[in-house]
C-alpha cells in the first residue's frame, strides 16, 4: 500500500509528457547522459572532441530552470550558441532536477557570448533563465588531518579516493599555525566537486580518521605565523596587487585631437579588416589610428565611440601552470552593456610587476574586443 502512494506520489511530481520527450530526444540524437552522484551529465568530453579540456572561463552557471526541464529543452538552446564540451544538470532522487545546471564550451569567448545571448532568454511563459559565469572551484581545503602526514603520502591519499587531482599542498593554519591543512587542485570543478562528495566517508573508511572538507576560500588567508602577512600561495610573484579588484587599466596615452588622425594610408583599413562594410572616409582615418595604439586604448575608444562607458577591470590569479604561464580570470564592466564580460588569460611572467600588469591588461581587452565583435553590431570606434 505505501509503495503504491510513492508510485502515484511521484507520477504527480513528474510531467509524464516531458520524460517521454526527453527519452524520444536521446534516442533520436544518440546523446549518452550518465547520472552520478546527483548530476546528469552529457560530455566531457563529447563525441568527436579532439584536443584537451577547455581551460578556466569556460563554464557557465544556469538557474531557474523549472524543476520538469530536461536536458531535451536545455542542451539544443545552450549549442546554439557554440559547441558545448560538457552539460551537467543537478538532480534530485524524485527524477526532478534541482533548477541549476552547467554548460561547459570550447573557450571563454562562446561561454561569454552563452550569458549575453541567453541571460533572461524566456524559457516557457512566466520563466526566465538566469546564466552568468562559473566560478569554477577547483581547489579543496582539507583539514584535521594527523601532524605527522607528509605531502607524497597526502597526494597518494587523495588520488586513491578521487579522480582528477593535479598536485596538494600542505600548509599550517589555524590560531597558533598547528592545524594542518591540504590544498587540493583538481583538473575540473566537476572533479573537485565528486571529490567533496566522496572524500570524507572515504578517509573515514580507507584510514580510520575524521576530517573536514570544504572549497577554499581567495579572499584573504594568513601565512605562517613567522611572516605575520597576506599568504602568496595563490600569488604571481611581483603580481600581489591584482588579487584585488583593480578598477582602472594602467594610465592611457593622451587622446589624440582632431589634428593628430592621420591621413589614410594605403594598408587594409580596420573595419574591413575584422569583416565589416566598407567605412567613409573619415572612419578609415580613425581606424588606422585605432590600430596603432594598444587593445586597452582601443577598448577605451570603441566604448567612447559608442557611448557605453568607461571599462572597468577586475583580475583575479588563478594559478601557475607547469608550462610557467600564469593564468587570470577577469572581469570587465562596461557600463553600456547589459552584463559584464568574463573570461581568462594567461601571461609569461615578465620583468617588472608593471609590465606583467600592463600584460594582463592588454589581453584582457583583446578578448573583450573580439567577444563585443562576435556578439553585437557595435562600431569599433
């Protein structure tokens, strides 16, 4: 008797009609989705990839979902906009999904141009989905572990218990700097996020001991109690200053006056050169001199030209990669458009803090400038 009120429980929960539909869909496309853990997950990667997994800025976070839309609906829409290398929607043991899911693409411009073109897009009536960038958590913070571990016998642990673990850091923490503590990098945040699933039960089991697991924090942490000062873990050296939200771009060249634009010289001009109609000539004047000037000068002319706004520039370091660049996540505000844009990049470390600085910048507004071009009829200048 109760297990036929369950039965007629959840057939009100579910929309038999939506089920159907998704089943008819994924025999019809031969999509695969693999349930673990309370995610469905399509990709990851998807058939036919080549290359590696898409690096950091990627992702991104979609919300509002009725609870009775499947990957059917989802999937389709979120292809529309690029090539997606890995779709997961979180589940509820009712076979209802819990209103969120992630859509991974190929590289940070398609997933910037998934949350301009599908931010607010109308679902079914009365619903709007919310989208907007992953934060993407790789890194886990592991703690009461035993003071006498060592880091090889740590990183062993860990990558017997779950997947994807890039390297691990032992640090002290706590009030007198006695706690121990393990940072671990996972090579996705899908990675990292089975792993806190799965880590405490398995330590608990695998070696007899208690221990706490949670996403790490950025936002401020202390070092050894022998420094006293901000820990540079996460850091590029000389590059402290960008872990906080730096709002302006390093100081521009003077503007150039009306008197400064020179004459049109013979070279492509720039307007045609990124694949739009041919420009008067003034415009073709502006435009070379447009292209002799940095992409941080460029950006600031092309939201003047368009009066959107001043950019606005906030870094965060992520990590440093074994092939010794030092990668960034980024977001830039410019007051004209509806949302900020984000993405990632990666620099070489350089001479001075300033001239990493001025890098980070550069291509920052190189990326912004190609995403506007791909998703908006704006002038360039």
């Amino acid at each position: 008797m109760g297990s036929d009120m369950e039965g007629q429980q959840l057939q009100l929960v579910l929309n038999p009609q939506r089920l159907k539909s998704l089943k008819e869909w994924m025999q019809k496309s031969s999509i695969t989705l693999i349930q673990v853990n309370g995610q469905r997950k399509y990709g990851g990667p998807p058939p036919g990839w080549q290359g590696p997994p898409p690096g950091p800025g990627c992702e991104v976070f979609i919300s509002q979902i009725p609870r009775d839309v499947y990957e059917d609906r989802l999937i389709p829409l979120f292809q529309s906009v690029g090539t997606i290398y890995e779709f997961r929607l979180m589940m509820n043991f009712s076979g209802q999904n819990r209103g969120f899911a992630y859509a991974k693409y190929a590289d940070p411009f398609t997933a910037s141009t998934a949350i301009m073109t599908l931010h607010q897009y109308p679902l079914q009536e009365g619903v709007c989905l919310t989208v907007r960038r992953s934060t993407e958590k790789r890194q886990l913070r592991l703690g009461d572990l035993p003071t006498n571990v060592n880091q090889a016998e740590m990183l062993t642990a860990v990558q017997m218990l779950s997947d994807g673990v890039e390297d691990v850091l032992l640090k002290l923490a706590g009030p007198k700097g006695r706690e121990v503590v393990a940072l671990v990098n996972y090579s996705s945040h899908y990675a990292a996020s089975m792993a806190k699933k799965v880590l405490v039960q398995g330590f608990k089991k695998q070696y007899g001991i208690s221990i706490n697991v949670r996403w790490t924090s950025f936002s401020k942490s202390k070092c050894a109690e022998k420094t006293g000062q901000e820990d540079d873990c996460f850091t590029p050296p000389g590059l402290k200053h960008l872990t906080k939200p730096s709002l302006n771009p390093p100081p521009l060249p003077p503007k150039l006056s009306h008197h400064d634009i020179p004459a049109p010289p013979p070279l492509l001009p720039f307007f045609r050169a990124v694949g739009g109609p041919p420009a008067p000539p003034r415009d073709e004047m502006m435009a070379q001199a447009l292209m002799n000037r940095d992409t941080v000068s460029q950006l600031q002319m092309m939201c003047e030209a368009n009066r959107l706004g001043a950019p606005q520039y906030e870094f965060h370091y992520n990590y440093t990669g074994p092939d010794g660049f030092f990668y960034f996540s980024y977001r830039v505000l410019i007051p004209g458009l509806p949302l900020p844009l984000y993405g990632a990049v990666q620099i070489l470390p350089g001479t001075s803090a300033g001239a990493m600085k001025g890098e980070v910048y550069r291509a920052a507004a190189e990326q912004v400038i190609q995403t506007i071009y791909k998703v908006s009829n704006l002038r360039p200048f």
